[in-house]
C-alpha cells in the first residue's frame, strides 16, 4: 500500500474532526452491539432448547395441573427415553424484587433430560440424600453469595403457604454461554410430604427426550391422543415451540429494537456521509492538483474511499471492543430485570460487515464527484 | 459493587452536563436580547451550508424521536395498568400474594367480607365480585400462534363494580350459563372471538355474547365469564376464588373497610386499593422499559452530539474570516459566543420538534406484551403526553449546546490577525 501514509496524512490533518467521526461511528456500533444482546436476551428461550426435548402442559391452560399417575404412561409410549415432571414453586427469597425461579423436580432423570445442566457427581450425591436439598445455578448462588452448606429460607403463598427452608447441596453451571443458570431445584419427596392433600399427586408439566428428533411429531401426538377425553388433557410441544410461545408474547419488543436499529444506522450513515462530504469539499482544490500532476481518476477514488473505510473500521473497531467490555458489566447492573447479556460472535461479524458497508458507501458519493471533477474546475475554485 | 461505582460515576456526570447545558441553554435563548450578532447572520449563514445543518438537525430529530417513542411506550404501558384500578374500589387477597395468580380466598371468608363496613350495596344486595382468573391459550390473528389471554371468572353485577366497563356489543352474560363477554382489545387480537362465535376451551363449550370497553385498561385483553362456571371448567374448587373485589360507599371509607378485614380473626386477607394494587403490577415492566429506553437514548445522545460537534467545528472552520471580520468590527469573543450558541439551540430546536412530529402518529398505537405477573398477554397503546413532547425538546436542546458549546468557544478564541490573514 504505497499511498497508506498519505492516506494516515490527511486523515490526522483534523484531528478533533476524526475523534469525533470516529466516536460516531463507535458509538452507533456499540448500540448496535448492544441492541443485539437485547433482542438475544428476549429470544434466550429458544436457543437454549433441545431439539429432542419435549414438554408436556396441560392442554386447558399451562397454569393448570396434571396428574404424576401419567408419567409410567409415557415412559410407555416408544420412542421416549428420559421424563422427568418439574412444578413450578413461585416462593419469594427475601423480598419481591430478588425473583429467580424454583422448581421442584424428579431428581431421577432430570439430569438425562437436561444433560447440558452439569452438577459435579458428589454435590449430586449430597443432594440425593438430602430431603431439603437443592442445587442452585451457578448465577442465582452468586448473586445472593450463597455458598454449599448454606440455608436458604424461600416464602411461598401457594401449597399451603408458609416458609420452606433448603438444604443448598450443589450448584450447577451450563455447559453453553447461553444456558439459564438462575434456577433453583428441590426434591419432589419434599414438595409432595408438605403439600396439602389437594395438590398432592400434581405436577405442573413433564419434559421427556425422544430417541429421534425426527420422531418427535409422532410422539407429540401419541401423547396427546393418549390422554384425549381425560379429565386432563395435554399439549405436547418441542421445547424450542414452547419457548417460542413465550418469546412471541413478549410482543413487537424484537420489531421495536429493529425499528430503532435502523433509525440508528440511518443516522450514523448520514452523519459519517456529511463529514466525508465536507473533507473533500474542502480539498477539492488538492485533489485537482493530485489529477493534474497525473493521479488517474481512480486512484483519487480510491483515496477517498481508503479515508472512509479507515475510520469505519477503526471506529467499528472501538465501538464493538467497548460493547465487548461493558456487556458484562452492564448485564450484572441489569440482573434480575433482564436475562443475563451475551455478546454473541454474530452480532460481532455483522456489526463489523455493517460498519465496512456504511463506510464504503459513505465514501462512494464524494468519491464518485470527486473522481468526475474536472481537473480545471477544481483548480479554479479557492 | 463496581457496577454501583460505575452507575454513580454516570449519574453525577449526567448531573454536570445537565446543569451546564442548562446555563448554556439560558444564556444562548437570551442572545438575541443582548445587544448581539444579529439574529438574520444566523438564519442566513444555516442557509449557506443547509446539508450539513440538515444532517444535524436528523441527528437530533432522530435521537429525540426514539426518547420519545420508548417513553411513552413505558407510559403507555403504567397507564393501561393503573386505568385498571378505580380509587373506589378495594381488592382483597390472601395474606403475602404478591398477585391474584396466587391468591385464594374461601366463599367463607368472601360472606365474612360481605358483611364489612364500607361497602357499597344495590336493590341486589353488596356490590363484591369474587374472582378466577385462568389463562387460557388463544390464537393471534397476526401470526395464528398461540397466546396466553386471562380469563376471568366474575360475578354477574360486575358492571356496578367496574363502573367504567361498558358493554360495546350484545349484552352481558347470563349466570350460570356457559357464555363470555370479551374485551374489545381481546376481540380484535384472537382468531375466534368476535360476537356470535361459539368457543371450546377446558372441556366446556362457550358463546361470545357480547364485547365491553373498559376505557383503555388492562381488562380490554381479557375475557370474561361467570366465576362459578369458570371453577367447574378449570376443575377447581367451588368454594375458591382468587381475588376479591369491593366496591366502597365511598374512597375516604377505605381504611375503616379496611381495618375491619384486618382486625377480623376469621379473615387473612391482604386489602390494597385496587388502583394501587394495578399501579404495582406496571412497575417490573415499565422500569425494564424505561431503562432500556433510557440507556439506547443515552449512547444515541452521545451519538448525535458528536454529529452537532462536527456540523459546528466545520462551520467554525469554514467562517474562520468571517468571525475575525465580526471581532474586528467591534463585536467581543461574548458576542460571538451567544451567536454560535444560538445557532446551535435553533438547528437543535428543530430537530427536537421534528422528531416528535415524527413519532406523534405512533400516539394511540397498539401493541401487545407478556404482563409477566399474570403470564397473560396484555395489549397497551403509546401514550405521548404534552410533558414527554416538552422532554423531548429539551432533551434536544440540550444536545444544541453540548454540540454547539465547544466549538463557539473556539470560534471566540480565534486570534484575530492570524485569521484576517489566512488565505
């Protein structure tokens, strides 16, 4: 690259001119960044699920119970390899505001269903033994700086109410950056010694792994045509369709977020178009000089562009690298109210891809005028 | 702890430079007043370079106009929740349910409740609706997938409790029949529940008889039917219902209607106004999204300031000769300062106007989200506010001075010879 220096040159000629477009554009790919890991955090669900896993509610309302006697038929159906039945406990930590959710669980074949969930095998151990035992995500202990041995108290309002207390014998980590490691499980025997009688013998829903994926379809409906005309009927979905379910609720936010991403974008476009714009308006005259000793048409394009393309990266650069550090911290300020914030690679590349695009594309219009000038005229003006 | 330390430094930073734009924003609106540049040097030198202050001016607008829109969106969203509520009416829960999800309250309890101080009664008798609530899933219209809609059981008077509910269509349901009035956000959202349809769901079969307005609140996306068949079809209790719901003779008989419940050893019960009870479900939401909101408009702000530096610096550098012909002729470096002030508060100003303008039409626009404390969905309109408008403009003024500041300082610190001799 022979004329990289005097690219660098005229670059630095302004230097609060550069800071400034460089901030722009930094600043527009770090909200970029940012919107990304939003949007990410509203569609977690979806991500995390098994492609062979699925759930079973029942089929009048999800908040509605089903009966435990359905799990031997299940188990019966071919194809399935693992169930296990979680409930739902909603109890509260201390106050409202520390929400995290609690299940109660088949402590047989949770792990089997939920392979990518790993507790070290001793902690697992301990915590069959123990009637109040629990395991915690590896997030939900950090956050309440719980440690094993621990006793946590959770209040409930639901199944005869009062306050539970628990046993912490493990904690569990996600095998992938985008597991959910804010759950708290319990032992069924525990729930079911303590409810009253008329939510014993519930569970709120089952998950069970088929042997196929491709089976899963028959599955589903083998289940439900099994319990069809029951006092309990069911609705047997893939996980990554009961997720769905829930993300899609959540509304337009992913529609809002894109929405305000491109009016960002649009923005930035402008504002990086004008400032090219104006850095060759004010050096028409030099460029005219450069085609009059011999630069041909396109090598002043390319100039132009060059100059474009080095701001868009270094600014891509600077913006993507602040979200890269911030993210982190901005996920732990935001815990509780939000999913956790990953910076996924994706989001990376296409702000990268986005920012070169921007750049070329702002640096092609005065480009392109600057590359059709006649040498004279520009000669001519001041 | 350092995420504290960090929001701290952001909090006491936003305070400086709110306080300094303020100062700037006074003294660049006084300019024209004090014996100045002439107001027409501005207008006409905005003329001479129009692309670049028309970039600036989308900057702004665009930044103003995303304030704006995720604002009233939160608003709009507390505002459905709190028309829930009407100040004359007290809703009961048991003791510790942070919401009517978990609650539970016996008949026994309810015909101790009838019986209280304070409420209202008709020719019928007490006006108190015991409620269910189930969520029921339902297909959108939009996209056929499946969304959760709360259905509420209600007793039949419920329309002397909820006084600003308003039957739109046919009539209300008849007790003990198998029939559902539907909300008129909930009728136009789901496939199936228009005036007329018949409906399957929990193993019983159901009319739509009519639809009701209930002015905007959260019980236009919700449907509702006879609470002691909604028990039999959810395969509940019939002697449990969820919430309990009074009318009050009236406000000011809330805290004797209240302390009866509470001092009542048969009773465990929890007694919130109903007004207030809804204003605490918004909370969750509204705060994600005013949080969210307010940090995109923040790194948007920092954005768009850096695009007025650089519209302003040019300009500056553009008209090196004409503010040193403006000094020579006796103008002071103050002078020149509120002048470059003053255009930078006027590019902004429209700006500012512009993007409200732009995001006006959003005003009464539906959406719907999950209302994660019923795990139902809940539709709500952006609600822009005359105090919001008035936000945005100042939040684009102070953008004007942050972008205008710096280089107006400059422009006045130019030594004067040096520049007359430029070029």
């Amino acid at each position: 690259m022979k004329y990289s220096r005097l690219i660098l040159a005229n670059l630095f000629r302004k230097k609060i001119r550069l800071a400034l477009t460089l901030g722009s554009f930094a600043v527009a790919l770090f909200l970029f960044a940012f919107l990304g890991v939003v949007k990410d955090a509203f569609n977690r669900g979806m991500d995390v699920a098994g492609a062979d896993r699925l759930v079973i509610i029942n089929r009048t309302s999800i908040i509605n119970p089903i009966p435990l006697s359905y799990r031997d038929k299940i188990l019966r159906i071919p194809g399935v390899t693992y169930v296990t039945h979680n409930n739902w406990f909603g109890g509260v930590y201390q106050d409202e505001k520390n929400f995290f959710p609690q299940f109660v669980i088949d402590p047989e074949n949770q792990r089997q269903v939920y392979p990518e969930l790993i507790v070290p095998e001793d902690q697992w151990n301990a915590f069959l033994k123990d009637r109040q035992g629990a395991i915690a995500g590896a997030e939900t202990a950090e956050r309440f700086h719980w440690k094993i041995g621990d006793r946590i108290p959770i209040k409930t309002t639901l199944y005869g109410g009062g306050s539970w207390e628990f046993n912490l014998d493990g904690i569990y980590h996600g095998a992938r950056a985008q597991d959910d490691e804010t759950q708290f499980w319990f032992q069924w025997d525990y729930f079911e010694e303590r409810v009253p009688d008329r939510d014993k013998g519930r569970t709120g829903w089952y998950v069970l792994r088929v042997k196929s994926v491709d089976d899963s379809v028959r599955v589903a409906k083998t289940i439900d045509d099994e319990f069809a005309n029951s006092p309990f009927e069911t609705r047997t979905q893939t996980e990554s369709a009961f997720q769905a379910s829930w993300a899609k609720q959540t509304g337009n936010i992913s529609f809002l977020i894109l929405a305000i991403g491109t009016v960002v974008f649009l923005t930035l476009l402008l504002v990086t178009g004008n400032t090219m714009a104006i850095s060759v308006r004010e050096r028409i005259g030099e460029l005219g000089v450069l085609k009059a000793i011999g630069f041909s048409d396109l090598t002043v394009l390319f100039f132009v562009l060059g100059e474009s393309l080095v701001i868009a990266l270094g600014g891509a650069a600077l913006g993507l690298g602040l979200a890269v550090f911030t993210v982190p911290v901005l996920s732990k300020a935001l815990n509780g109210l939000l999913p956790r914030l990953i910076l996924d690679r994706s989001v990376l590349v296409t702000g990268l891809v986005t920012a070169i695009l921007v750049g070329l594309i702002s640096g092609l219009l005065p480009g392109i005028s600057a590359m059709r000038m006649r040498v004279v005229n520009a000669l001519r003006r001041v | 702890m350092g995420a504290k330390l960090f929001f701290g430094f952001l909090v006491t930073l936003l305070a400086v430079i709110v306080l300094v734009s303020i100062a700037g924003i006074i003294a660049g609106l006084l300019a024209p007043l004090i014996g100045n540049v002439p107001v027409s040097y501005n207008f006409r030198s905005i003329r001479a370079r129009w692309t670049s202050t028309i970039v600036a001016v989308l900057g702004i607008a665009g930044t103003v106009g995303v304030f704006v829109a995720m604002l009233s969106l939160a608003h709009g969203f507390k505002a459905t929740l709190v028309a829930s509520g009407s100040p004359g009416n007290a809703l009961l829960l048991r003791a510790g349910s942070p919401s009517e999800m978990m609650g539970g309250v016996t008949l026994d309890s309810v015909k101790i409740v009838q019986d209280a101080p304070g409420i209202a009664r008709d020719g019928a008798g007490p006006l108190i609706t015991q409620e269910v609530v189930g969520v029921i899933p339902f297909p959108l219209i939009t996209t056929g997938t499946d969304a959760n809609v709360q259905v509420r059981g209600v007793s039949p008077n419920v329309l002397r409790i909820r006084t600003f509910v308003k039957m739109e269509q046919g009539r209300m349901f008849q007790p003990g029949l198998s029939e559902l009035v539907i909300g008129k956000n909930a009728a136009k959202t789901y496939a199936g529940l228009k005036l007329g349809d018949d409906v399957a769901f929990g193993g019983g079969n159901w009319k739509v008889v009519g639809v009701f307005d209930a002015g905007g609140s959260a019980f236009d996306s919700e449907v509702w039917c006879d609470s002691k068949i909604l028990n039999d079809v959810l395969k509940r209790p019939d002697n449990i219902f969820q919430s309990v719901t009074v009318h009050l003779t009236s406000p000011a008989d809330f805290q004797q209607f209240k302390d009866a419940i509470v001092a009542d050893p048969r009773l465990n019960l929890d007694v919130t106004r109903e007004i207030d009870y809804y204003a605490k479900q918004s909370t969750v939401m509204t705060t994600l999204i005013t949080v969210l909101g307010g940090m995109v408009a923040a790194v948007m702000a920092i954005g768009a300031v850096f695009g007025a530096l650089n519209t302003m610096y040019s300009a500056v550098a553009e008209r090196g000769r004409e503010i040193a012909t403006m000094r020579a002729l006796g103008f002071s470096s103050w002078n020149v300062i509120l002048s470059f002030l003053f255009e930078a508060l006027l590019i902004s100003f429209v700006g500012g106007v512009l993007g409200c303008l732009a995001v006006l039409p959003l005003n009464g626009l539906t959406t719907s989200t999950m209302n994660f404390q019923t795990f139902s969905n809940l539709a709500f309109a952006f609600k822009i506010t005359l105090d919001l408008l008035l936000m945005g403009v100042l939040f684009a003024l102070i953008m004007g001075i942050l972008g205008g500041m710096f280089p107006a300082i400059r422009a006045a610190r130019l030594p004067v010879a040096q520049a007359l001799r430029d070029l």
